[in-house]
C-alpha cells in the first residue's frame, strides 16, 4: 500500500527534476555575462520558452486485478470469475498544458479531465439435475466508467529544434474521481421455461462513486511528436500510465454495492491506461514586433 | 518562477492531504463483507436458519434444503471461514427435517434441534467448529414437533407441540438428549385449532413466530398456541395453568420478537391482521391476561404482513442498542436500531439490492459487528443463503444517525 512517505518521496522527485531549470534561470539572471550570453539574440530567446494550450485525446484502460472478490462463493461449480477486457473501450481526456520549455526540456503541467473506461465479463449457469436439458446460462457485461479531475506534471525532452521534433516524456499525476459509473448488459438463455427463450438488452445502470476511492496516483512516460505551424504548436504524443494503488473502496466493496445481488465485488486492481492526445500551443513569449515567436 | 514554484508546493501538499483515502482503504476484508452461497443445480433450494460464529472467526450456517417427496424440510449445515468463504458443507439425511434456531454453543459444541420426519420425535444434532456434524440423537421423553429452542445456561430450552394431546410443551433439556424440567400447555380443543401449526410445518399457511425464553427473573416465557390464541404465555413450568398471558389474535395477531429487559419491560414486536409495529419499550403483565394490541408501539407500514422479525441486544459504542431485523416490501432486510434504555430509534440501514432479500436470523460477532444470514433469490428464482458481515463501524453508523 502506497505510504504518505512514498507519495511525498514521488512528488519531491518531480520538484527536484524542476529545480535545475528553477536554478538555471535564477543564475542566468545573476550571472548575464555566462556562457550563455555568446549566442546570437535568436537563438538564446529561443532557449526559453512559456506555452499555454488545449489538449485533447482519447485513452484505453486495462484493470489489472490484484486481489480477486466476489459476492458469491460457490459451494458447487458457478465460480462465475471475471474475464477483464483490456484496452477495449475507449474513453476521452481533454484539458489545459502548461508548459515552459528551457533548453530542449519542457516542464508542463496539463490539468484535465479523464474518462477512464474498464470492462470485465462473467457468467453463469445452472442446471437441474432431473433432466440435464432443463439449463439457465447468464452473462453478464459490466462496463465501468471513472470520471477524474487530473493534475499531471510531465518533464518533456525534444530531441531537436526544428519544425518537426520529436520528444519524450515522463512524469507523475494525481487525479480525483468526480464521478463513476457502472453499466451491466444481461444476456442469457432459459430452456427451462418449456422452450429455449433468448433474453437480451437487459441493462442496469448505477451510479459507482462509492465503489472507487477518490484518489488516482500514477506516473507515466510516452514519446510524442511537435509540429510548428507560424506560432502554433501542434503536438500528438502517446502516453503509458501506471496506476500505483488499488482504485477500489475496500470498504464499500460489498455494503455499497448494489450489484452484489448477480454475484458483483469489485477485484482489487490497478488501472494501467494507454493516452493517445493531441495538443495546441500557443507561446507566451515573442520575439519579434510582429509576433513572431520562432524564427 | 517562484510564482511557479509556489505552485508545485501548493499542489504537493494537497496530493498528500488528500490522498488520506489511500490509507483508510487498508481494510481488513474480514471485517465487512456479503456472501452468497450459490450453487449451479437448477432445482437446488437452501434457505437458512441460523447462523453462529466459531472460535476461528468462520460461521456455521444451519440451513433448511427443499426436500422432493415431502412439505418437510431437510438440513443442510455449511461451515464457511472468516472471510465468508464456503468451507464445506454436509446434507444431514432426508429422514431428519425441519431444522430450528437457536443455534446454540455450549460446551464449545454447537446444537441445534431437528425431529424425525417419521416417528416426529425432536432430536438434537452436534455440531464442532470445523463444521464436523454428529448423528442427531432422539431427545428423550416423546418430545415431538420443535419450534424453538434456545441457550439456558448449559442446558437448551425448547418449545415443541405435541399433536396428541394438543398441547404445547416447553421442556429443559441437556446435551445428552435428557430432560431436567418439563410442561405441557393445551392450546385449545377442536380440530382446527391445530391447523395453523401444522401448515407452519408443511409451509402450506402462515410461518408463526414461534419462540420461548427465560426473564432474568427466572419467569419462563413462550410465544405459541394457548387457549385458541396465539399467546406469549408466562410461567413457571410448575403447572399446566400459566402465571399470565399476553393475547394475541388468534393467528392473525400476536408478538413477532420478544426479547426480556429487565423487570416488566420487554422489547416486542407485533403483528396484528397483517400491520407490524415495533415496541422497544412495553411494559407487561406477567402475572395476568392482557392483550398484544395493548401495546401500541411504532407501525412500520414497509414491513409486509406477518413478515419475520428477528431482536436481539447488544453493545453498541458502550451503548446498549436493541436491533430489530426484518423484511421490506421492497425485499431488502431492514435494520433498527433503538436504545435500549428509552426506546429511541437510533438509525436504519437496509441490506441488499436487485435480487429479493428475506432475513433468518442475526448475532453479534466477536470483533464488535455483526452478521446478518438470510436467503436471497440469485437470477430471480434460486433460493441462496446470504452472509452480511457488518463491521463496529456500520453499527457505530446504524446507531448514529
């Protein structure tokens, strides 16, 4: 279980990898006539950048399961064990970039809002043991969707100073639920009821707050591709994050859970989420009369 | 860049403030938990009646199994562990029926009573806590029909009616099967005074709140068939003829629960032509004949008729706090909790979703919470047992609203 400790030793880390840029740029204020100061007027305004922006994008979410629970404990067959559906469904992510670029690094920090989408599958069937024919088999569907408000801080190095550069990045983020939902579509088949009645488009939709906790620690790292266009900046990056903690409230695992009915107690799990997101960077700072903030 | 970096100190100490829920949510999974206990035969059908925790933290559920040929019930005792988990279970055989609460400990061995579905004779089955069960064995004295039994001291208090001489009996018997103290109540002449406890046998009417037990006083107290009427009849046990009677309504009306406080005051529910009322606090004659309908007490218009209502008191945040446990129309089971000492409700919490709830019983566990059995219907038709495990915490919630 992640420690208070271990959090503060996470964000010391993202505030130790800013202080070089924060001491490079008190000492280029206190030391003008550094090495730095050799450089054509351009290119030394050019070292230093602010970016403020829109991103947007979608992502794909794996639970990774770490503890298994169910509501049911089968004391005969129907173990009716989770399937989870990785990277299947899609959800949104779309925000703010802040972002200040100094000498090939970039220290952003992107506040957003996130969907993250999870899905696993179970079923279960029954018989009579009189006449094997006579069967009940369920599945069930359950679709979840976690609503965060985000705060990553990203570190970003490009790799070139041209019109078209790529880059990498890593970084940290903290997130809180804001809503959560949970979808279960019921399909099955009865052939005990005199003949074999196909049932589908069954649907339950509950709200899911209580079954997550509020709190979303992880760290990720991606590459991801800026394109200048006049002032602008475009930019697509790919992003791998990792969960660092069970997103699921122990606590109301089975009390809050109206679902535990169909046999529902949500795993502990990790979430683990590939981000796909597209961003517009507008500068902060300009180096001519006429806007222009690159050459 | 300080402005910027006053920022980064502002965000981690909100990160870390706010993140508190990652240490709450270090939960000990025995604590809380809900258990179903399916299986995946189409015809299978367990209903239970009561449960009991073990030295090991795991329970013994002693459940009722439908029976093919018969209206009577068999028996069917599930051992399950401290996280809820189904351990084993054993199918007592289908000539033993109709299984009854109180599961009772004594002597580390857990009994409870059964009869014979032949020779209806009452026997008393053993139970260790590996959920190990011993062959029942006839109680002796031609003891017949069981319909309560509950702990009086090392000894077990039972209630059963015998059809021959119709007539209620309570009887003190031990371990071995003895009986120590015995007496016979009439419940009236006529055929038909019997029937509805015979259909609470063969579940063909109404399931009656048969149930006895014993004052701190040392007054012994049944809830039965007397004089035509449902009663809780008071006596003790010194002769046919009760000290005092509390009239119900024939089977239309009576007390639901019953549990003795202290002196005169007795924490009931009742029943009275399908309404349901509560009454922590009712004051009883036991030395004359009075009427349930007496009792007032709080109508719960949720609860459906005749619906079972299961009392017991325990401690609360060093609080003395009855909870009553029943049945809603909307199929949840509903918890109330009142104060013992002056009969305020203290809070409500209602257990289960989706699939139709029914309580059996519930006893306080070892870690200050509480576990709650009854039957849940998995899919809408398979009759389940099911396991709520509440925590201190849910009840220091329950009785603090």
């Amino acid at each position: 279980m992640l420690t208070r400790a271990s959090l503060f030793a996470i964000f010391a880390c993202l505030l130790v990898v800013y202080s070089p840029d924060l001491q490079a740029q008190k000492n280029r204020r206190n030391y003008p006539g550094g090495g730095q100061n050799r450089k054509p007027a351009n290119q030394k305004f050019l070292e230093t950048q602010w970016w403020l922006g829109f991103k947007w994008g979608a992502n794909l979410t794996s639970a990774i399961p770490e503890q298994r629970f169910s509501a049911f404990s089968p004391t005969d067959g129907n173990t009716g064990e989770k399937t989870y559906e990785d990277f299947k469904h899609l959800g949104v992510q779309a925000g703010i970039d802040a972002t200040f670029y100094h000498k090939g690094f970039s220290f952003s920090f992107q506040p957003n809002y996130r969907r993250q989408r999870f899905a696993y599958n179970n079923s279960f069937n029954w018989t009579d043991s009189n006449d094997p024919t006579s069967t009940l088999d369920l599945h069930y569907d359950q679709d979840h969707n976690l609503d965060y408000l985000e705060l990553p801080l990203i570190v970003k190095y490009d790799f070139r100073q041209d019109a078209f550069t790529p880059f990498v990045q890593f970084g940290g983020y903290y997130g809180t639920l804001i809503n959560a939902t949970k979808k279960v579509d019921i399909t099955g088949t009865d052939q005990a009821s005199g003949a074999s009645n196909a049932f589908e488009g069954e649907q339950l939709v509950i709200g899911a707050d209580d079954l997550f906790i509020k709190t979303s620690l992880g760290i990720l790292a991606g590459v991801g591709v800026n394109y200048s266009v006049g002032n602008l900046r475009l930019a697509f990056d790919v992003s791998y994050r990792w969960g660092l903690h069970n997103v699921t409230n122990a606590k109301n695992r089975f009390t809050e859970n109206r679902l535990a009915g169909i046999g529902d107690a949500l795993d502990d799990m990790n979430m683990q989420n590939l981000s796909f997101t597209f961003s517009t960077l507008f500068p902060l700072r300009f180096i001519s009369k006429n806007f222009n903030s690159i050459d | 860049m300080r402005k910027h970096l006053l920022h980064i100190l502002i965000i981690i100490p909100l990160v870390i403030f706010s993140s508190c829920d990652l240490e709450d949510n270090d939960v000990i999974p025995t604590n809380r938990f809900t258990k179903i206990y399916d299986n995946n035969r189409f015809d299978s059908s367990i209903t239970p009646i009561d449960v009991a925790q073990t030295a090991d933290g795991g329970y013994i559920i002693v459940n009722s199994r439908r029976l093919e040929n018969t209206d009577f019930l068999g028996i069917n005792v599930m051992k399950v562990d401290e996280l809820g988990n189904f351990v084993s279970q054993t199918d007592l055989a289908d000539n033993f029926v109709q299984p009854i609460a109180d599961l009772m400990l004594i002597g580390g061995n857990f009994y409870f009573l059964c009869m014979d579905a032949t020779s209806l004779v009452v026997h008393l089955v053993a139970i260790d806590d590996s959920g190990a069960v011993t062959d029942p064995a006839a109680v002796s004295g031609g003891l017949f029909y069981p319909l309560h039994a509950t702990i009086d001291g090392t000894n077990i208090l039972l209630q059963s009616y015998n059809n021959d001489n119709k007539e209620t009996d309570i009887s003190i018997i031990g371990t071995d099967g003895s009986i120590s103290a015995s007496q016979s109540f009439t419940i009236g002449s006529g055929q038909g005074v019997e029937e509805p406890i015979i259909e609470h046998f063969t579940r063909t009417g109404k399931s009656l709140p048969f149930m006895v037990g014993r004052t701190t006083g040392g007054t012994y107290f049944f809830n039965g068939f007397y004089n035509f009427t449902l009663s809780m009849v008071f006596t003790d046990l010194s002769s046919g003829d009760p000290n005092g009677v509390l009239q119900g309504q024939q089977d239309d009306g009576g007390l639901s629960s019953a549990l003795h406080l202290s002196g005169n005051t007795f924490a009931v529910s009742r029943f009275n032509f399908g309404d349901n009322y509560i009454v922590p606090q009712a004051s009883i004659d036991m030395g004359g004949t009075t009427s349930s309908v007496d009792l007032s007490g709080n109508q719960l218009p949720e609860l459906p008729p005749d619906t079972k209502v299961d009392l017991l008191l325990t401690e609360v945040n060093s609080q003395q706090v009855l909870i009553y446990g029943s049945n809603t129309n909307s199929k949840q089971i509903l918890l109330l909790a009142y104060d013992a000492s002056a009969g305020d409700l203290l809070g409500t919490q209602r257990l289960g979703f989706s699939n139709p709830y029914e309580i059996s019983n519930m006893t306080p566990t070892a870690d200050g919470g509480l576990v709650v059995v009854g039957t849940t219907f998995v899919a809408g038709r398979f009759a389940r047992v099911v396991l709520f495990k509440l925590d201190e915490s849910d009840l220091v919630a329950l009785t603090s609203q």
